[in-house]
C-alpha cells in the first residue's frame, strides 16, 4: 500500500497531542467501532489482567471499555499515520490479528495508545557523564520518562570513583554505586496512573576502581529492588580469566591504573554474588556490538534496557511485540523436527506485528527531546515470542534435547528472514531509518526501516493475556501461583498439559490437585506417561546448561538481545554460576543472568498450591524478571 505520511509534519499541542492524528483516530475507532467483531477468547486471567492494568477507567478506577473495544482502540491508534484513506482497513488488519491473539504490541504501546500523551515505548538508555550538571539532567529526564511507565538503563563506568577528587579536592567524590542508589530510590516515587512501576538497569565495567563495591551492591536483601545490576565485560576480561592473568583497574577520571588483581578473583567475586543474590549478570559487550549495524559511525553501545534484550545509545528508546507462537503451529500430523509452524502464517503474522510496532514509532510522544531524535534516527524495535515452551511439549519435544535446539535454530531463523524482509518492505514504501545512511547498509540497494528488529523480553504480561508461557522459558511449574497486583494471588494451570492428555485420553480429575502437591511438577505422578512427562520438565528439572545453549540458539539470530533466566536449585554453587557465565560467553550470548532459588526472602512465583485471585483460572505465563526472580512488567 501507499507510504504513510511523514509524522515529522505534524503540529502538536502544548500537551503532546497531535493535532493532525486525533481526528483520524476518532474516525478510524468509529469506523472500526461499528465492525461486528467476535468477542476475543480470552481466560479469566488474561481479563483480570486487563482489567487491573491495560483497561481505560473512570475516576473511581471501574473500567470503561471492554477488552474488545481496548484492542479497537490499540489498532485505532495504530492505523491512524497510515496513507491518508488506508486508515480503517490497517486498523481492521491490526484489530483481527490482535483478536486471533497471534500478534500484540508490548505493554507499554498497549496502556498508552489513544491517550492524549501516547509514550508507547518500553525501555530508554540515558546518558551518564562525569558532572554534576550531566547527572542531574539524566536523574530529571529519567524521572519523568518512569512517570509514563518507562524503564531506563544506564552505564555508570564514567563516574569517577568513590573518594576520589573533585574540583582538587580529594575524598569528595560519591562514586557510581551512590548515585545508582539515588536514581533506585527515586523510581518507587514514579508510577504510571498508579498502575506501573518503572525499573533501571545499571552496568559498571570491569575496569573500573568500585567495582568491587558494584558487585556487592544488592547483598543486603531488598536493597535496590527497583534495579537490576550487571557488569559490562569484554573479551579481553573473559580471556583474561582464562588464562589466570591479572586485570587493570582504571580511573576513569584520570585513566591511570589504580589496581591490578587477578582476573579470576574478580570474576569468581561476580559469580559468588551472583550465586547468593541473583546479581550481577553479565553484559557481553563485544558481542553486543560485534553485528552493530552503526559501530563504525556512533560507537559501541553501552547500555540496556532494565532485562537487558535491548542494547541502545544514548537517549534511544524500544518498542515491543509478540508473536504467539502456539497460534501459529502446523497441525500435529505435519509437525517434524525441526519444522513445527506454518512459515507462511508466521510471514504474515510477523510483517503486521513490525509495521505495528513501526507505527507505534510514529504515533508516539516522547516526553524529551533527545529521545524523540534518537527512536526517529535508528527506528529500532523489537519483535519477541511467547509460549516457546508449549509449542515443544505439545509436539512431545524435551526442552533439554538436541532436537528443541534444532527447532529453535529454525524457528528463529524464519522470525529474523520474515522481520528482515518486512522491514525491508517498509523502507521501500516509507522510506529507510535515517541514520541508515550511517549504518552498514549505507551502499545497500535495499535499505531496512528499522535498524535492527528482534529482541526477546520477558513477555510476561503478554503471555498471560495469550495464555501461554513466556518468551523462550521453560514452564516454571505445571500447576503455581504467582503474586500480582501487590497482594493478589494469580493461581495458573498449564493448559497445554491438560490438552495434551485429554487427546490421550488421560483422566486429568483431580490431577491438576495431585501436581500442586507435587510441587508443580510431573516426576513420579505415575498417572502420567512417561514420554509427556518427559515433555513438560519444569526449569528446575533441566539443568542449567541447557538454559544457556537455547538462549544461543535464538540469539545466533536476534539482532538485539535475548533475556532469560538461568534457573539454579537451591543448593547451586558459586562454581556452578561461573562455568554458565563462562559457557554463557563461548556461545555467544550478549548477556547472562541466573537465579538461585530461594536466594532471595520474596519471590513472585511459589510452586505450591494457593487459592485463585478473584476471576482467575489458570494460563502458564509468569513474568520473572531474571536478576530477582521477581515479577517484570518494565521490559515487555
């Protein structure tokens, strides 16, 4: 069809509201509004969800529209750049595969269309340079992008260290460590509408004099809960480790060596911490940057969003979907390794989810300016999955087999072919990124919209409103309940096993109690048999290098990044954590988090049987946030 319009044309209101969009909006939703539509198959989960989180309310916070009429007014919003005319058919195209619960922007573009201020991105990166003036504006423009549900990362490796000069006075400086802590206090004073609450990432390098005191930061249990924390490390660091050599600690400042220890006792420090608290991770930034597509003309990235599968520049921003990929499997007698989906569906699916989220570029107000230039200059987005798990247990395939990994490398193959060729299809229509003239793509015949289009968040939410398990994890349990809405309890159930066994023709009566009892899991429920309970092992029961090769598997073909938790038993060592991270590198992952279970004093997810919230039933898609293990809403 037609370009859109260059949004860049249009006038804007004090308040951020586009004029020249809001009356094809309106016309768009009325349109669109008077089309009978099915009612959306939802479980009462997924309409809990809405209802507490995405759902319009009046002042009394009841809820004014339906979840039909909230996906109406998603893809209203949406469609209203299109080419002047094509407006209502792309807000129909938009509605009916939201509807089929086979695409779904991410959370933040799905509470914000259609508001008078649309901030529709999930994640930002800030700025962080060694001056008072420079800290303060990032600590304001952080602050007000976390009042509209943002979530912000920063690097923290040019603060000058703790105790060292400032204006020649020595002892003065704060250090990194107590500015995070500045910036992770302020977050709990920022929440959307009452309902969101933001998150940061920090990352020090390894080079720097606090880091020693970086990686401790989180000892203390509940300290910096609103931050999750990773150290920046590169191939030399990694080599370095290796080979038992020492490491150079730099001031930044001054860039003199202020210490050299062995590179093994820093990294077995991180692993240690990481073992008792979940943090740090590692951010594997030459592998960040080895494919980026703008290094030789801007730099290396540096940054991560707060989950960490989106590495941006300064004052970048993303904007997420998802793919629902048990809507989109082949019939179960044309499913084979290492082909399970209907590619042709999967095309279609994933060209309407990158022109989506491509408009929500267009559609959406942006409370900086620098923000505003840097999301129009790169266009960058991210398209992830949700229920990776159950499309294997449904086709009898073990998580922890070489032949999952095979259907990964495929399927993850044919997301990055069919979002590339999208965005390629949108460059012609609409014109490339603007700094695609800087990128390596600048001699190109054809020249992408959007400089790089995969990612995997969490997908927490959006796998609850799917019913399906999030992103590429394994099921955390067959049967668990998980904390939400602050003191609410969501009780799941995975379907996915249910119908599984009914097409078997296995009683599931009183089986759904039996796995509670079994504390989420099938090993040794006789009951079942023994190939499904192969197929529907929990995290817990794979064991952890497997976690790390089916990260690879996708990244090899994620131009961003992949975030997943690296789940550890209880009685998991120090040890352990150091030979994922390490595995974690090899394979060319850009970054690793683990958790520990029971590491920390509250977890969102609890094995055990507890009663359903008001209106729930069942769905497996819990949002873990890798570093705690807590409950994430930030990054999706």
């Amino acid at each position: 069809m037609p370009g859109q319009r260059d949004s860049s044309t249009d006038s804007s209101t004090d308040s951020g509201t586009r004029v020249s969009t809001d009356r094809l909006f309106d016309a768009v939703l009325g349109a669109l509004t008077a089309t009978r539509t099915d009612e959306v198959p939802l479980t009462g989960n997924a309409r809990l969800l809405l209802r507490e989180r995405y759902l319009a309310v009046d002042g009394s916070g009841e809820p004014t529209e339906s979840p039909e009429s909230f996906f109406r007014r998603v893809a209203g919003a949406l469609a209203a750049v299109e080419e002047p005319g094509a407006e209502p058919a792309w807000a129909r195209a938009f509605y009916e595969v939201m509807a089929r619960l086979e695409f779904h922007p991410g959370s933040r573009t799905l509470a914000n269309a259609g508001a008078a201020r649309p901030q529709l991105a999930n994640c930002f990166v800030f700025p962080l340079a060694d001056s008072q003036a420079d800290v303060l504006k990032t600590f304001s423009d952080s602050s007000v992008v976390k009042g509209f549900g943002g979530g912000c990362g920063f690097n923290y490796s040019r603060i000058r260290p703790r105790g060292d000069e400032v204006r020649g006075v020595g002892g003065l400086a704060a250090g990194p460590v107590a500015l995070l802590r500045m910036f992770d206090d302020a977050t709990r004073l920022f929440r959307q509408r009452g309902r969101y609450e933001s998150g940061n990432m920090a990352i020090l390098n390894v080079d720097h004099p606090d880091v020693l005191e970086f990686i401790g930061a989180k000892r203390v249990d509940g300290s910096l809960s609103m931050t999750n924390i990773s150290l920046g490390v590169g191939d030399a660091f990694m080599r370095a480790v290796a080979a038992g050599a020492d490491w150079a600690l730099v001031n930044p400042r001054t860039k003199e060596v202020t210490q050299k220890l062995p590179a093994v006792d820093l990294f077995s420090a991180a692993c240690a911490l990481a073992c008792e608290t979940g943090d740090p991770g590692l951010v594997f930034l030459d592998h960040m940057n080895r494919e980026n597509p703008l290094r030789e003309t801007l730099g290396d990235i540096t940054a991560t969003n707060p989950c960490g599968e989106i590495g941006l520049y300064p004052y970048e921003a993303c904007n997420l979907g998802y793919v629902n990929l048990p809507r989109l499997l082949l019939p179960q007698e044309r499913r084979e390794v290492p082909r399970l989906f209907d590619e042709e569906r999967l095309r279609t699916v994933v060209a309407a989810g990158i022109r989506m989220i491509d408009n929500a570029i267009s559609v959406s107000w942006f409370p900086v300016e620098e923000i505003r230039e840097a999301v129009t200059a790169n266009r960058r987005i991210g398209l992830g999955v949700t229920g990776w798990a159950d499309c294997l247990a449904s086709s009898g395939i073990p998580y922890d087999s070489d032949e999952a990994l095979a259907c990964a490398d495929a399927l993850a193959s044919a997301l990055r072919r069919a979002a590339d060729e999208a965005s390629r299809a949108l460059g012609r229509e609409r014109g490339p990124f603007p700094n695609a003239a800087r990128s390596r793509w600048k001699d190109a015949a054809e020249q992408p919209r959007n400089v790089a289009v995969l990612a995997l968040p969490p997908s927490g939410n959006n796998a609850v409103i799917f019913d399906t398990g999030f992103s590429i994890e394994p099921f955390f349990g067959m049967t668990y309940s998980q904390q939400v809405f602050g003191d609410r309890t969501m009780r799941s159930v995975n379907r996915t096993l249910l119908g599984v066994l009914e097409r078997r023709g296995i009683p599931v009566d009183g089986l759904v109690e039996l796995i509670a009892e079994n504390g989420g899991s099938l090993e040794g429920l006789e009951r079942v048999p023994a190939d499904v309970r192969r197929a529907f092992r929990t995290a817990h029961e794979i064991a952890p290098e497997w976690h790390v090769r089916m990260q690879a598997a996708f990244q090899r073909h994620v131009d961003n990044a992949v975030t997943k938790t690296v789940n550890l038993p209880a009685h998991a060592t120090p040890g352990d954590v150091a030979r994922l991270y390490r595995r974690a590198w090899e394979l060319g992952c850009k970054g690793i988090t683990v958790y520990r279970d029971t590491s920390r004093s509250a977890q969102a997810i609890d094995w055990t049987s507890r009663p359903a919230a008001d209106g729930g039933e069942g769905t497996e898609g819990a949002a873990v946030c890798p570093p705690t293990g807590g409950a994430c809403d930030v990054c999706e």
